[in-house]
C-alpha cells in the first residue's frame, strides 16, 4: 500500500466485517471516510453495513473526529483511534454508535468536555479517553453505561469530584483516573465495588479520610491514592484485604499507627507509606509478608524499632529515611535501639565481674 493512500477497492468489500489500518503513516484520512455522501474512499455503511471492528491506531493523522462519524456501520462494536494526533472535541454524535463495546481515543490531543451523549453506549464495556487534554467535570450520564469493566481517563485536566452513581456500576473492574484535577471526598459508593481489581486515583487533590468500607475491596490487587491530601488514620480494616499486591498512599497527610492487621495482607508485594504523618511503631507482624520486595515509610513521624526479620532483611535505609525516632540494626543507618544497647552493656558488665 501506497504511503498516505487507501485504496478505493475497499468501496466493494461489501461483507467486510474488520478494518485494521493501525501502525501505518497516513498523513490523514479525509472526513468522506466517515461520510456516506461523499464517500469516495471507502464506504462503511453502504457497502460496509457489516463493519463491526474499526482500528485506525497510531496514525498521524492529525485532524479532528468529524460529526459524520454517526455514520459508521450501525453493527459497529469496536472503534479504536488511539495515538493519531486527534484534535478538537469528541463529537456529541459519538452517541450514535449505540452498540460500540470498546471506545479508544487515548493518547491523542483531544480537549472540552465528555459530551452528555456518550450515555447512549449503554453496550460500552472498555472506555479509553487517557493522555488528553480534556477538560470539566466527568459527568454523571457516564454511570448510565451500566456493562462498563473498564474506564481510563488518567493524564486529562479533568476536574470537580467522582460521580457517586459510579459505584453502582458492579461490573467495573479497572479505574484510572490519575493525574487529574479531580477534587472533594473520594465516594464512599467506590468501596462497594467488590468485584474492582484495580483502582488508581493518583496525583489528583481529593481530601476526606479513608473509609473501613475499603475492606470491601477483597478482589483488587491494586489501590493507589498517592499524592492527594487524604487525612486520618489507615483503617485497620485494611488488613482485609489479602488479593492486594499493591497499596500506595504516599503524599497524603495520614496519620496513626500503621495497622497491626496489614502483616494479615498476605499478597502484599509493594506498600508505600512514605511522606504522611504516621506515627508509632512499625508492626512485627509485616515480617509475615513473604511476597513484599518494596516497602517504604520515609519521611513519617515513626518511632521504635525496625523489624529485621522475614522481608526487612533485604529492605535498606531508603525505606526508614526521614523518621528521626526509629532504631535498629546498624545496615538501616538508624541508632541501636537503647533496650538493645542496655541489654548488650549489662552482659558485658557481668562478664567482667566474672
């Protein structure tokens, strides 16, 4: 194929069912792609009326997703335009596409709003609008896509709060909303998704405290809500959760004790704690961890001693830095703790005097 060309051949494929034009160099498609009066190119309604699978991924095409693109083949199911340069808005008649299961437009350069009639894919189960520049709230016409597993908005400037109606779709399993502005209290209606494998609202400003509810979780592997500004203590419920193979809450203003109950989170492989305000000790019970190869609470107000068994034996100094009260063995660079200093000048005393 000609570089930047699509052959009009396509125009007679009356029962194609597949378009797969990703990973090529087109300069641009013309807008008669997706226009039944003027198609000179290639035609997915008329000679296409089977079309169910549209992939025109990592394409520079750099131009806009036309109004006409309400005229794709009505059986449509999968449409996937990610990393080709895409500009301008996402067309309202995007909503005409009532039986799409998979929506990609991620990593392009898209900007304005979710336009209201996405709530017309009420078949939509994979929702990929991540690396935009789309902006206001997520509006709520989103919970309407009540078959939704999958939903990627991270890296937008996307702002206001979650919708609450969220945690009434059951079927989600995967959450990323990271590098928003999103702000106010995560709902509360999230932590009743238990079938949710993956949540990740990272480096946004939401405020609250963390819920007991969280132990609802019991499937995901992973939860970040790093770099927000969650407050209160770490629910000791958390320890519930023994699929999680990932729990970040870094760069929030947490404080408390760490929970005894974590060393009970027996999947646990990454736990980030750092850069908060918990206090008091580090639980012995995390050496019961068997799978935990990162661990960091830098930069706490913690005190005591540092475990040395199980997984603290391949841990180093960057996992304590920054807490000014803790002690243990001399590879962690902290001071031996004085219980342990008085122990071993005791035992010398008595040597002597034998």
């Amino acid at each position: 194929m000609d570089r930047g060309i699509i052959p009009t051949e396509f125009g007679q494929l009356r029962r194609m069912k597949m378009l797969g034009l990703a990973l090529n160099s087109f300069g641009s498609i013309p807008r008669e792609l997706f226009n039944i009066s003027t198609l000179q190119v290639l035609s997915l309604v008329e000679n296409a009326m089977s079309l169910s699978y549209v992939s025109i991924s990592d394409n520079p095409l750099y131009g806009i997703i036309p109004a006409s693109v309400r005229n794709l083949s009505s059986s449509l199911v999968e449409f996937t335009a990610s990393g080709c340069k895409l500009n301008g808005s996402i067309p309202v008649q995007i909503g005409n596409l009532s039986r799409l299961t998979i929506l990609a437009f991620d990593s392009n350069e898209l900007s304005g709003n979710i336009p209201l009639s996405i709530k017309h894919l009420h078949k939509l189960q994979r929702l990929y609008l991540a690396d935009n520049m789309l902006q206001g709230p997520i509006p709520e016409v989103v919970c309407h896509l009540y078959n939704l597993n999958f939903i990627k908005m991270d890296n937008n400037q996307f702002s206001g709060s979650i919708p609450i109606c969220l945690g009434n779709i059951s079927s989600l399993r995967y959450i990323f909303m990271y590098s928003n502005m999103l702000h106010s209290s995560i709902p509360s209606s999230l932590w009743d998704l238990k079938d949710l494998l993956n949540l990740d609202l990272s480096s946004n400003s939401f405020s609250g405290v963390l819920l007991e509810k969280v132990s609802n979780l019991g499937a995901a592997i992973s939860i970040d809500l790093s770099m927000n500004q969650l407050a209160g203590p770490i629910p000791s419920t958390v320890g519930k959760l023994q699929n999680l193979a990932n729990l970040a809450l870094a760069n929030n203003n947490l404080e408390g004790s760490i929970p005894v109950s974590m060393g009970s989170m027996i999947s646990l492989v990454s736990l980030d704690l750092s850069h908060n305000n918990l206090s008091g000790s580090i639980p012995k019970s995390l050496e019961a961890l068997q799978y935990l190869n990162y661990f960091n609470v830098s930069f706490n107000t913690l005190s005591g001693e540092i475990p040395s068994g199980g997984s603290f034996r391949n841990f180093t100094m960057d996992s304590f830095k920054g807490n000014k009260a803790l002690c243990g063995i001399p590879r962690f660079h902290v001071p031996i703790c004085l219980a342990v200093s008085d122990h071993r000048s005791k035992r010398k005393k008595i040597q002597k005097e034998r």
